[in-house]
C-alpha cells in the first residue's frame, strides 16, 4: 500500500490551477488550427486568427486565457492500492484557493446559489473521485465558464426516440445555444447511466483528446454525423458566421434502464481547459 498525503494533492491541484487557466491544451490548438485551414469564410478565419493570438499571448505572459476562469472541477482518479493521509476534500479546496488567489485569476463561486455571496476564493471545488487499479493517483483540473455551462442541457428521452432522437436534441441544444457559449465550440454528451450519471458522462467527455474519435466505431460515426449537422448551423466562430461552429463532438455512453434513455449536452466554447498530474 502506497501512501500520498492529501496535502500533495492540494499542491498538484494548485499548480494545475494556474496552468490550466494560462495554458490552452496542444490538442485543442491542434483543432482550431485545422479548423482555420478549412474555414472557407474570410472574417471567420480572421476571428480564429485572433484567438490563436489571444491563446499565444496568455501562455507567453502567463495571463488567463479567458477572464472567466471558471468553477473548478477535479477530477481524481485514485488507484486502489493507495492511501491517502489526510483531509482530501479539505487538501483540494486549499490547493484551489492557493491557485486562484497567487495567480489572481478570478473568483467566480458564490456559497449558495439563491443568497449570492462570492466565497472569494473560487473555493469549493466540484470533486469528481473515481477508484481505479494501481497505486498511483491522476489529477486532472479542468476550470469551467458559465458562459458554455449556462448553455448545457438534459433530457430523459424514450427509448423509441432511438439514435434519431439523441442526434436531433444535440443539435437542437447547440441550435438554441446560438453564440451563447463563444463558439467555437466542443461539445460533450452524455447517454445512458441514469439523471446525474449521463451529465457527468457528458462532463467527462470533454477531458478526451479533443477530435479523438470514440473508440466504438458506432459512436465514431455518430459523432462525425454531429459534428457536420452542428457546423452546417453556420454560427462560426463567436457567432458571426463561417463553417467553424463546433471543433469536436465526444460522446461517451454507459449502460442504462431498459424504461429510460437519458441524454446530456455539456458545452465548452473554445477555451476547453483540462490539464493532468500523475503523483
């Protein structure tokens, strides 16, 4: 049995904090690039011009990609063969504060969602914990903007809606999201589990490698479908027309009731920030 202190975790989630935050994903830039190099409409790939230098600058001068720097969602994966000393929950909202308040990123959580008061330290954290093999813990940051979270979606459809029925709600979701979430976009989806489980689902799917295909090639398929139906739409890059609505679409499933057919949408604008740690 392998053990970590909490505290160590606190300090992955601060350093991460701040990366996270200045730094957008190779992957995601990989995306915005292709995307610029197929976008047949002049302004649109002068937008996309602009958020390359947005993005190159953040990076060079350590300054936040976007000023909403987002609620900070943690996700651990923690092998079984480890024991974690310590407070963990109270490890990882210390290394949030420690993050937000040393790099001056601004904090957005208010400690109740009706009596409005910002805890101005962008603390707590949503923690996502999941148990995995190994003696090894993964720690992943991935800061989230109301402005694409606002736009997100659930809907528990009937099993005879089928395929039909979950395409049709995605692109109805992006659809009515319209400029909303400064696309471009990449969009996450959820099916199956159960209410909460298909938007976790659809959360986590924006931690893949941005254009990776599902490994499931039915889902694969799916996913190009939707990518082509969401960027014929015509938004464009921040809303102002062009073929570059939406930069991926991932899907991830997982098994369900055989009554329901839950189905989520969560959205991220092109500022898709996830970065990891291994301890």
């Amino acid at each position: 049995m392998r053990e970590i202190k909490a505290e160590a975790i606190g300090q992955a989630v601060a350093r991460l904090c701040m990366s996270a935050n200045r730094n957008l994903p190779q992957d995601v830039r990989a995306c915005i690039t292709r995307s610029r190099e197929a976008e047949p409409w002049a302004p649109a790939r002068g937008i996309l011009d602009r958020i390359v230098e947005n993005y190159e600058i953040a990076e060079a001068e350590e300054l936040p990609i976007c000023q909403d720097t987002g609620v900070a969602c943690v996700f651990l994966e923690v092998g079984q063969e480890v024991h974690i000393a310590g407070d963990l929950p109270a490890a990882v909202n210390a290394g949030v504060r420690k993050g937000y308040l040393e790099a001056g990123l601004r904090c957005s959580v208010v400690a109740d969602p009706l009596r409005r008061v910002n805890t101005k330290d962008n603390t707590p954290a949503v923690l996502y914990t999941t148990l995995v093999p190994g003696d090894q813990v993964k720690v992943t940051v991935a800061p989230k903007g109301a402005g694409s979270e606002n736009m997100s979606r659930i809907a528990m459809l009937r099993p005879s809606d089928g395929a039909q029925g979950v395409k049709d709600f995605v692109v109805k979701t992006v659809e009515e999201a319209g400029p909303n979430p400064c696309p471009p976009i990449v969009v996450g989806v959820g099916i199956g589990g159960c209410f909460d489980r298909s938007a976790e689902l659809a959360k986590r799917a924006l931690l893949r490698h941005t254009g990776d295909p599902n490994p499931d090639p039915f889902y694969a398929d799916m996913e190009r479908e939707l990518l082509e139906r969401i960027n014929a739409l015509g938004f464009g890059p921040q809303g102002l027309g062009g073929r570059t609505t939406a930069l991926a679409v991932h899907i991830e499933a997982a098994p369900c009731h055989m009554a329901s057919l839950p189905v989520a949408v969560n959205i991220n604008c092109h500022v898709t920030r996830h970065e990891s740690e291994v301890l």
